[in-house]
C-alpha cells in the first residue's frame, strides 16, 4: 500500500484515464494524482470548475500509478511526496517542483509495543515497514535520532496495511505507518513513541512536473499551480464546506477529515516560496534524503539536483 492512499481509506475518484499527450505544448498537461489530504486542493478545484482545460487530472488509486506515468511519459507530472520523486528522479526522469502540497506533522507514525520506552530501545527489535514507502524514509530518520544504523534492527519489510495483522499474530515489536493502520494497532495495545511531527519540515508533498513540461508547457504548469491554491482557499475559508466535500468524495466520515487534516500543514504562497526557494528547505532536504537513500541501497546513484524546484510557477501574490 502506498504512503498517499488517504490515510488508506478509498479509492481514486474516477476521472478520465483517455489517453492524453502527458507534455504536448498544444495539448493539455495530463497530471497524476490520487486520494490524499494534501492533495484535496486540486479535487477540489476540479469539483468547483477551476481547473482550467490546459490541466487534465488523471487518477490512480495510488502513488505507483503516477510515478509509472511519468516514467512512461503518458504523465507530464504528478502529485507525489519528495521521496518518491527522487525516486522517479533516479530511474531517469528529471522532474521540477512546482509547489509544496503539504509537510506531514504527525501524519507518520511509530508505534511500538509498551517494553520500547526510548528510541534506543529499538535495537534488536523487529520492525515492520514499507521501505519502498515513504515509511522507509521516516525509519532510516528514526534511527538517524536514535544513533542506530540498519544492522540494529531486524526490519520486516510489509506494506503497511499489511502491519496490524503482523501485530496480531505477534511478528513484529514495533510498526512505522499512518492512519488507519496506526489506531489498529493501538486499539491491541501500540502505543505512539515518535511521529513526523517531531521531525518538522522532514516530509513533504510536492507537485511536480517534468522538464520538458515545464520547459515547453509553462502556461498549463502555471494554471496547475493556481488550481491548487484556489482550492486551498476554499478549504481554508470554508472549512465546513470542503470537509464536507472531501468526506462525500472518499466515502468517509467527516471526522475522518478533520483528523487527518491535524497530521499535516498546508503551506500558503509565501511558505512556499520559502520552501521553493534556491537552497531552500525543499532542495536541501532532497540532497539529505537522496544520500540517505543511495547509503541504504533504495537508489542507485544521487541525483544531480542543480535546479529542483523553480518558485515562477507560483501565483504573484494571494487573490
């Protein structure tokens, strides 16, 4: 199960998966996307009629499915976290951050059986992870925090949803995921030791784009942008509304929403512009990260990050 499933609670909505040209400057941007709270803005803005028709949403029902569409090219870019372009990055696309979606706090989550009081206690014991996940990345953190390396721990390598029935059967000391795999494993006795939330800044969700597209297709890349932060402003000032929206969506309870919506900041313009900023937090926690990935064998090679993120796709000023 891939990290950016909504909290693991639906499917994608169905929009259009008609093939269309991923960065044809004459046709529409084709952008991957699929059920996540970060990546509400841009259904939203769809649902609204915001979306401009330079942008195509196309849904999968996880992370996977973008990232195989821009590595085929059928995509010319896709909502994703920042592990996960690297990854992409790595097998030979190069992409552009064009806007940060959201930065997990609390979102990601170690739970851990009551005889694991500390960080340090984890060696020795077996915990489970998704390392092709964006779960991976916040264990290879923990341990980072907790002085351990690999060899100090036996990892189970499970996709998360996969982690409570682990727990149940006894398999596993300790589980790195997120909702709602976190609370089942508490209703059975987990309890939380650490989350993203302790490591500000760490996790992010980005919108990107390939460089063809942005270098050929820059006006549907600049719509794309301003798409998400109208629906970002409709979340922000009618709250009620869009939780509202988003639960009907995903076929969830609106409490649902609202928890979700705790675990993660949603950054405005001028955060992003901070954020997208040349050597800004986004770009230096893509070097950190892509070190630690090719030091634990998740990529092959680091990538040459010489221009990441590009802030001329934002919006001039808040409307």
């Amino acid at each position: 199960m891939q990290r950016r499933d909504f909290l693991g609670f639906s499917i994608a909505a169905g929009l259009s998966m008609a093939g269309l040209a991923g960065c044809s400057k004459s046709g529409p941007l084709a952008f991957g996307i699929h059920p996540w709270i970060g990546y509400e803005p841009l259904y939203l803005a769809e649902e609204f009629g915001w979306m401009p028709k330079s942008v195509v949403l196309r849904s999968g029902s996880s992370s996977r499915d973008s990232m195989d569409g821009l590595l085929s090219g059928e995509l010319g870019g896709a909502a994703l976290t920042l592990d996960e372009t690297i990854r992409v990055w790595s097998q030979g696309a190069e992409l552009v951050v064009v806007a940060v979606a959201d930065v997990s706090a609390g979102a990601d989550v170690l739970v851990v059986r009551p005889h694991i009081e500390e960080l340090a206690d984890l060696r020795g014991q077996r915990i489970a992870v998704e390392l092709s996940g964006v779960s991976g990345i916040l264990l290879l953190k923990i341990l980072e925090v907790a002085g351990l390396a690999r060899d100090d721990i036996v990892t189970v390598d499970l996709p998360v949803n996969q982690h409570s029935a682990a727990w149940s059967r006894g398999e596993i000391d300790a589980s790195v995921g997120y909702e709602p795999t976190v609370s089942a494993i508490e209703r059975e006795g987990g309890f939380r030791l650490f989350d993203s939330s302790e490591m500000p800044e760490t996790i992010f969700d980005v919108l990107v784009v390939t460089r063809d597209t942005a270098d050929r297709n820059p006006g549907a890349v600049r719509d794309l942008v301003a798409a998400h932060f109208a629906g970002l402003r409709h979340l922000v000032r009618s709250m009620h509304d869009a939780i509202y929206r988003v639960a009907n969506r995903q076929g969830v309870l609106p409490e649902n929403v609202k928890s979700a919506l705790g675990t993660v900041m949603l950054p405005d313009l001028a955060a992003n512009q901070r954020y997208l900023a040349a050597s800004g937090r986004v770009e230096s926690m893509a070097r950190s990260l892509s070190r630690l990935m090719v030091n634990e064998g998740l990529i092959s090679s680091t990538p040459d990050f010489q221009h990441l993120c590009d802030p001329a796709f934002l919006p001039r000023r808040n409307t």
